[in-house]
C-alpha cells in the first residue's frame, strides 16, 4: 500500500512564531441532529472525548471533536484510526437520519506556535483573537486572507489551523509571513 | 463594516466572512400566477435608504442562511433571525419600532 503524506510534507518555518505541517491527520465530517443519543455516541465513543458546546471543541492532545455547525462536527483523530472509526460510527448510527464522510485526505492541518500566536491569525482572520472572546479550547470556522479555514486553541501558545489541502500552500505562505521575525505585532 | 451575528452559531461575523442573499421574504410565485405576479417575483426589489430586510450566508462560517434587519443608511442592525420563518419576528419588529417609530417595508410594519 502507499504511503499517505500530507500535502505540506512536513514542512516548518522558524519565525517569531513557529509554523509546521503535522502531517497526515484522520478528520471525521459528521452530520446529524446533534441533541441525538446516537449522534453524540458516535462521536465520543471513537474519539474518548465530550461533546463540545457550541464554538467549542475537546480536543485533548490531538484527538476530540469539534462544533463546526448546529448540525455538524469534525472527529479528529490518528490517521490510521478512520476506517475503523467510521465502520464503528456507521453501526452505531444505523436507524439515525445522518451523514458520515472521511475527509482526511481533503484537508491539512498546521500548527502555529510561539507567545505571538494570537497575532499571527487575527492578521489573517475577522475573528476576534482576543483572550476574552478567544479561550483555549475555541473552534472558529472563518477565513484566512482568501480562503477558508478553521482553527482551534490548543493552549495559551498554540493553534491549530485546518484548511483545505487545495490551499495548502498559500496558508502555510501567509502563516509564514505572518509569523516572520520582525513581523510582530507587539516587538521585543 | 458590516458585523452580523449569525443566529445559527452566534458569531459575530463581519461581512467578508459572509455573502448576502438578497432581499428577505421574497413570496415564489409558480403556476397559475398572472405576468403582474412573475414580474413582482423575478424583478421587483426594494432599495431602500433605511430599514431592510435581506438574506446572508454564513459562508466562511457555519454555512448557514439566515436573515437580518438593519439600516442601509447607517449600518446599524436590529438583529438577525432564523432563516425558517415568513416574516420577521416579534422581537425584530420590537426593535426597529423602538429605534425608528412609524417604519415600514412591504406589507411590515
Ligand atoms: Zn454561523
């Protein structure tokens, strides 16, 4: 079988803040009336975690789920774990009305990292980065410069950036420039 | 810029996370319907400098459809509501009494 690689292949860039590739990352689209027990079953029980309030996400280390609508979450899990965790969700959500899809291979996922991190996406992104508005464990879905993208706080110094694999390239380019030495906002 | 509160996800989105929809509350007209009907439908939109209802996306977002009622001459929005629904809600057409006394579009008031 081929190997699976990410479309950034891990690449990194040292800046004020570091960005890097994480590689390959299994990512579950799931779709359904989210108050359903055997919506909220299918998702917690591959992926250890709670359900997340809405615009929150549990995702521990790198696994958990993420609200991305009133009626969708994304499963966040090992690359090699999809398969079985979508035969494991589909028994699970047999008689419920739902919509299940992988689409690991559809996106990447880039780890921003450094005391600027809060910055480098509010340069890129509408979103309000402030702490108060913006707590660890906070999943946004909105766009980064021309494209779309999601990203959730992973801890008081790290975010983690989903995008379409399509756009790899040019969010890894603006994250790069964002993050630059000598691009902070707030210089030493 | 325009920031709306998409009602669906509760984020305050500014417009270049969004698209709009166009005028809100358009009535389908189909079969049966006389020229005067189709015309009004297909054509006939209000432009308002004032109270307006439309229809956004949350595209960048949650990607849902919701609507809005705000003021086009100043920007200032009354709220945004549930894109399952006719007609404005309550709390809606509280609100833009409440700031504009006296108002109407279309058949609103
Ligand atoms: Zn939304």
């Amino acid at each position: 079988m081929s190997k699976a690689i990410s479309a950034l292949n891990g690449q990194r860039f040292e800046g004020a803040v570091t960005v890097k590739d994480l590689g390959p990352r299994g990512m579950i689209t799931l779709r359904g009336d989210l108050s359903s027990a055997a919506v909220k079953k299918a998702a917690t029980s591959v992926s250890g975690a709670e359900m997340p309030q809405a615009g929150m996400c549990t995702i521990a280390k790198d696994q958990g789920i993420a609200w991305m609508s009133p009626d969708e979450l994304l499963v966040v899990l090992p690359y090699a774990d999809v398969d079985g965790a979508i035969a494991k969700m589909g028994k699970t959500l047999k008689d419920t009305h739902h919509l299940l899809a992988d689409v690991s291979d559809a996106r990447s996922i880039i780890r921003v990292q450094g005391t600027g991190v809060r910055d480098v996406i509010a340069k890129l992104s509408p979103a309000d980065m402030r702490p108060s508005s913006f707590a660890v464990g906070t999943m946004r879905r909105t766009r980064m410069a021309q494209v779309a993208a999601a990203f959730w706080m992973r801890d008081a110094r790290t975010i983690d950036v989903i995008c379409f694999r399509s756009v790899s390239e040019y969010v890894f380019g603006i994250l790069s420039a964002a993050a630059a030495e000598g691009a902070e906002v707030y210089p030493k | 810029m325009l920031i709306l509160t998409c009602p669906y996800c509760s984020v305050a989105a500014d417009e270049t996370e969004l698209s709009a929809g166009g005028e809100a509350h358009v009535k389908r007209e189909t079969v049966g319907a006389d020229d005067a009907a189709f015309e009004q439908y297909l054509f006939q939109r209000e432009n308002p400098k004032g109270i307006h209802f439309e229809r956004w996306r949350h595209a960048a977002g949650c990607g849902k459809w919701f609507h809005a009622a705000r003021c086009t001459n100043t920007l200032e929005v009354f709220g945004t509501y549930s894109a399952q629904t006719l007609e404005p809600p309550k709390n809606i057409t509280d609100a833009i009494s409440a700031a504009r006394p006296g108002w109407t579009w279309r058949n609103f008031s």
